[in-house]
C-alpha cells in the first residue's frame, strides 16, 4: 500500500501532518485575535455597545455552546477509535461531530434571520457589524470543518489515512475554543 508523505515524514519531531495543522490554527490565532481585539478595545471605549449587545439571543447562543462542545466530545471519541484501528467506529462519531456542526449553522441561521427581522443588519452600528463579522467567520469555519470532516469520515469508514481523524479533531477543538471567546463577547458581556 502507497502512504502519503506526510504520514511517513516528520520535521521538527512532529508528524508533517500535525505541524501543517498547528501552522493552519497558528494563522487562525492571528486573525481570529485581531479581530477579537479590535472587539474589546473598541467596546471599552463605548459605553452603548452594552445596550446594543442586550438583543442578542443568549439562548441560541447558549444552546449552541452546549452543541459544540458536545461535538468535541465526539471529535475525541472519534480520535480514540482511529487510534484503536477502528475506522468504522472514527467515522460514525465524526458523523456526529458533523451533525453538531450542521446543528450550530441552522441555529446560527434562524437567529440571525430573527435578528435582520428585528433591524439589527450588519449595518446598523458596529457592534452589529462586529458581532455579525466575528460570528459570521467562525460560522465559515465551522462549514469548512464540517466539509473536511466528510471526506475524513469516509477515508476512515474504509479504515485509511485514520491519523487525519486527530487532525480534524485538532482543528475542531480550534473552532470550538474560538466559540469559547465569542459567546461571552458577544452574548453576556452587556
């Protein structure tokens, strides 16, 4: 059998796999953080944004905290079975660490269509703006996720490349920890 290169090479003592999907979030930490400062030294300096942040719907966001933590417990099961060499097993928990995904961008969905109903667009002020752009990336991260965790689910369902389950893992528990800092950002903080 043919293995990628990545899974029989290592640099730095790591897997090239592992360190490809460290250096991914390392670049993830730099916009994700930029932005997230920006948020706070901009809400620090304006007093209005606690009225503003009182209309964000803290059970959608409270629901979809419990959502995707609960993914990250299936992303770790998951990685537990692929290590275990069964990738029959990996794949039906990244099945549900996908379907907590798919959960959180739905939720996501019937919020903001409640909120844009409301007038609360991206455009009527920048805590709106902020909320809807911080949100809105990790939204898109949380797609992408969910689409690359396909195509390792089903690699894995055949029991190949299983070392991949821990990389979507990695980078699942990333989306998750953004989520971590955004939901009292945006949501509590009033």
């Amino acid at each position: 059998m043919h293995r990628p290169i990545a899974t029989t090479r290592s640099a730095a003592g790591l897997p090239t796999g592992r360190l490809a999907i460290w250096w991914v979030l390392v670049t993830e930490i730099f916009i994700f953080g930029g932005l997230l400062a920006a948020y706070i030294m901009h809400r620090l300096a304006h007093d209005a944004w606690a009225g503003h942040a009182e209309h964000t719907n803290i059970y959608a966001g409270s629901f979809n905290t419990l959502v995707l933590l609960t993914s990250s417990l299936s992303a770790v099961l998951a990685h537990k079975a692929a290590e275990e060499g069964n990738g029959p097993k990996a794949a039906k928990l990244l099945g549900l660490t996908m379907l907590g995904g798919v959960i959180f961008v739905t939720v996501k969905a019937f919020e903001w269509a409640g909120e844009i109903q409301l007038g609360y667009t991206i455009l009527t002020n920048t805590f709106w703006s902020f909320y809807y752009t911080a949100a809105g990336l990790h939204a898109c991260h949380v797609i992408a996720g969910v689409v690359i965790m396909g195509f390792v689910a089903a690699a894995a369902r055949k029991g190949e490349e299983l070392q991949r389950v821990e990389l979507i893992g990695i980078y699942w528990h990333f989306v998750d920890l953004i989520w971590i800092f955004l939901f009292p950002l945006l949501y509590i903080a009033r």
